[in-house]
C-alpha cells in the first residue's frame, strides 16, 4: 500500500503565489488560459512544484474559489453595515469586479466539482447578504413595498445588476439607462441621495 501524497502547506507563500498567478490568469485571459505549466511559467516554478501543492487543476481552480469567496463573504457583511444598505447592495450586484465569478460560472459548465463548489459558495453568500441586508434594514428602518421582501429585492438586484454588467461587457447597453434610472429613483426614495456622491 503507497503511502498517501504528500501536499504544500495551506499557508505557504508559494502556495498564495500559484493561487495569485491561477487567479490572475483567469482575470486577464479566461480560465481557459490556466494550466499547470502555465501557471509554473508565470510563477517561475516547476510544474511539479504546482502539483505538490494542487493535485489537479480542479484542486487549484477549487482553491482559488475558495480563498476568493471566503473573502468575498466576510466583504459583502462588512459593506452592508453601513448607513445605506440597499445603495451598497446595488453597488455589490453591479460593480464590474464580479468577473471573476463569471469565469467561475463559465468553468462550472464544463467541470463537476467546480459546479458543485459554486453553488454551496453562491447559497452561502447570497444567505450572508440576506442576512446582512434584513439586519440593516431593520436597523435604519428602511421600509419596502409590502409585495417586495429582503429575498425578493436581494435576488432582483443580483439579476438586474450582473445582466447589465454581461450586457456592458459584451458591448451591449439597450434599455440600460431606462433601469438604471429605475433603480436611481427607487434608491433615492427608501434612502435618500449617494452618501457617497
């Protein structure tokens, strides 16, 4: 019976190093580009340096979400306790550093374990937003519509706000200005004018 392989530490610089590299390939040229020699390049290692701390290219892409969205929850919590919740909460939706995660979905087509991983990511953020949200707006007394619940608006912000971030990417911007001064109008009335403006 082998003995079982060994593996790099959790907490190695050349581990953060390989995960920087795999993360920021993906970023700049789609997680297609992310291999282990190519990170090995780019990260001026052997390839078998990325192996001893990722087993398979799944274990790297795996790695990389999870250190991404573990921060990305504690963020998002962070972001919402201040005073304008629901301004926050569109700002998240619709910033255009949601690009990672879209090479993430786009991976989770063709991969399993990256689909499964996903999605337990996606339930938890998206409870950890709801939470946050439900909290700050009892907090600030932010009345909503009676038909519109924290779940409702939570989800109708993350949709409207990533397809207008896809439909911007792809060049796209029909009907843009119409929502857009939508969600303006709504903000302004349960929040009042940007803080932050």
């Amino acid at each position: 019976m082998t003995a079982p392989r060994r593996m790099g530490t959790e907490n190695s610089k050349t581990r953060r190093l390989l995960l920087d590299v795999a993360e920021r390939l993906m970023l700049e040229e789609g997680y297609a580009s992310v291999g282990i020699r190519r990170v090995a390049r780019e990260a001026e290692v052997a390839p078998a340096l990325v192996l001893y701390y990722f087993r398979t290219l799944d274990d790297l892409f795996l790695a990389v979400l999870r250190r991404r969205g573990d921060h990305e929850v504690e963020r998002v919590a962070q972001l919402l306790e201040g005073p304008q919740p629901l301004r926050t909460l569109w700002q998240i939706a619709s910033h255009p550093g949601n690009a990672l995660t879209t090479e993430f979905a786009a991976l989770a087509n063709h991969r399993k374990a990256i689909r499964a991983e996903l999605a337990a990511f996606a339930e938890r953020y998206r409870e950890a937003q709801l939470e946050a949200l439900t909290r700050r707006l009892t907090e600030t007394g932010t009345e909503l519509p009676p038909e519109v619940s924290p779940a409702v608006l939570l989800m109708l912000t993350n949709a409207l706000g990533r397809i207008i971030m896809m439909e911007n990417t792809m060049g796209m911007n029909a009907r843009h200005a119409e929502a857009l001064a939508f969600v303006e109008q709504f903000l302004q009335h349960h929040e009042g004018a940007d803080a932050d403006a």
